[in-house]
C-alpha cells in the first residue's frame, strides 16, 4: 500500500481512513480549520477587515473568503474595503 494524492479521486472509507478504490493509495485530505460563523459574519459586518478576521481565527484570507462565499455573505468590493480603512484626510492637514 502507498500513501500519494492519487488522480483516480474515487475515494473508499476504511477502518476511519480514506483509500483510492483505484490503485488502493491512502489519501490524505486537509483537515478544515473551525471558524465560528456567528462571530466572523458580525465582526466584518461592523468594517472588519478579512485580513484581520483571518489573523485572529488562524486561518487564510482565502479560507475566510471562501468560507463567507459559502454562508452567502456578500464580500466587500476592493474600492469599499479601501474606503471603510483608509484614514480621513482634510485640505488642511
């Protein structure tokens, strides 16, 4: 038995582990880091930013992204995001 990311993807459960039924190589896949969904969506609701949401749940911007894509959370478009962390400025500073 090998252990490989295999190309047949037709996967088999066996005694808790998952095999290829194919070729019979064991298949590792990624375990899914917990991000609390209640709190995540309040947070960048109120102007956080999916950067510092990621930071603080220890996980990637583009698991968060992914993450809200999945609960249908619309995302901030990049000119939105730039305004709501950009700081004010005035004429005469």
């Amino acid at each position: 038995m090998t252990t490989a990311r295999c190309p047949h993807r037709k996967l088999e459960e066996r005694d808790g582990a998952k095999f290829c039924a194919g070729c019979d190589a064991q298949i590792y896949l990624p375990r899914r880091r917990p991000v609390p969904k209640e709190a995540a969506i309040r947070r960048y609701e109120e102007g956080e930013s999916l950067a510092s949401l990621a930071q603080s749940f220890a996980v990637s911007e583009t698991t968060l992204r992914r993450r809200f894509t999945e609960w249908d959370i619309p995302l901030r478009a990049p000119a939105e995001a730039s305004r709501l962390h950009r700081p004010l400025s005035t004429w005469n500073d």
